[in-house]
C-alpha cells in the first residue's frame, strides 16, 4: 500500500455561521490529490464533518492569553505528535488542479524581500520577530516563505526546531512557522508565482487556469463576487454529511 499523506487543518470556527472555506478546501483535495490521503482537522469541528472519513481532534485553546498565531502554532505542534510527516493547510487554500503529493510537498517561497516598520501590520511584525530569533542563532532567514501556500513538515524536525526556537511563546509577538522552519533548516524552496493566485482585494479579471492553489483574504472573497461561485463549484465530497 503507498505513503498515506497526512493532510492536517489547524481550524478555528469563524465568526459568520457558514464557515464555507473550510468545506471547500476539503473538496478540492478529495478532487484533485492524485496520492493516497487522510485528513486530520485539529481544532473546532463543523457539524457538517463526516467524523468517519475525516480524522476530528478537539483543540479549543481560545482562552489562551496569546496571538492567533501561537495558537495555530499550537495545533501545529498538536499533529507533529500524531504523525511522523504531515502537510499542513489553511481552510482558505484550494487545490486548482490535479496535484501528486511530490508536486504539493515542495516548498513554495516567495521570491521578493519584505520591509518592514514601525506601522507594519501585527503579521508583517511577527515575521521581523521570527528573523531576529533566526539571527540571534547564526541562522539563514532571509528566504520568504510568506507564500500562502500549504507545507509539507517533518515531525523530528519541527521538535528539533521547537527546542531551538520557542513556536509558542505568550505574551510575545508569535513565531511564524514557515517563516522559521525552513529558514532554520536552510530548506531550499522554490518560486510560488507561477504555481499559487492571491485574492487579497478587488482584482479585474479572475483567471486561475494556471495555478495549482489559490488562496485568499475576507477582502479578497469579499469584493471579488465570482471568487465564490468559482470555489462552490468543487464536488461535494465524503468527508461531508
């Protein structure tokens, strides 16, 4: 029998009732992962969750005085217990075409350097954060892997890296993941721009037909109506009710 691949989503239950990102993500992976599949949801579980195909762990650590990302960080950390390699995605991630497990384990980076400020958003400054402990080792960092796309981990090394670099801290700026792992390791990864689309505003002209993930933001989704009706199209799946 193949590698099962380990598809893990850290979730946290939206503040709008429907929640559809997630149930769309996971059709587009039972529609075009061509490999042999689990997915693991850790975190809030939808009452739509088929809980015999689709692996449920509860992991409410809303009250936690710390950044959302930490709390990701947490659940990250949560499936590193479970599974010896995982690849790790965001409900807001989408797979656009039929992808192996090959193709969608090799990392994605970004190929432009970020600035950053005093006015920065908290995510920009979070990153700053997660190089300046990398400097502070002697590490490589200047690889961006703010890309948005979903990653393939392997468990030893995310310990490794946690007891290198605290992925939890409170009361702190986060850590970002990516951003750490594959800077610590000196992972090479490869350009996201032919390979990944963004919606994060209000965009002329909606073409995904070359790309293998699209990702967005609320303002994305939001202000680009056929966004939505494109996503709503994957196939009802069986990790529904």
């Amino acid at each position: 029998m193949s590698k099962i691949h380990h598809i893990v989503y850290p979730y946290k239950l939206p503040d709008e009732p429907f929640g559809f990102e997630l149930k769309y993500s996971i059709r587009s992976v039972f529609q075009h992962f061509k490999g042999n599949f689990d997915i693991t949801i850790i975190g809030d579980i939808p009452d739509w969750v088929n809980r015999d195909e689709i692996i449920c762990i509860p992991f409410n650590n809303d009250d936690i005085k710390a950044q959302r990302q930490t709390k990701i960080n947490q659940k990250i950390l949560k499936a590193s217990e479970l599974y010896d390699d995982f690849i790790l995605f965001n409900d807001d991630q989408y797979l656009l075409q039929d992808i192996t497990p090959e193709q969608l384990m090799l990392p994605r980076m970004w190929n432009k350097r970020l600035t950053f400020n005093n006015k920065e958003s908290v995510f920009r400054r979070q990153t700053q954060n997660t190089i300046n402990k990398l400097m502070d080792l002697n590490c490589h960092w200047k690889q961006n892997m703010v890309s948005h796309c979903p990653y393939y981990y392997n468990s030893l090394k995310v310990k490794e890296l946690n007891n290198r670099i605290n992925l939890v801290p409170f009361d702190t700026l986060s850590i970002v993941f990516e951003v750490a792992y594959f800077n610590y390791f000196e992972i090479k990864a490869f350009d996201a721009a032919d390979y990944r689309i963004g919606f994060y505003n209000r965009v002329n002209k909606i073409d995904t037909s070359n790309y293998y993930i699209l990702n967005h933001d609320n303002r994305g989704i939001n202000t680009n109506p056929g966004l939505l009706e494109l996503i709503s199209k994957f196939n009802k799946c069986k990790g529904e009710k």
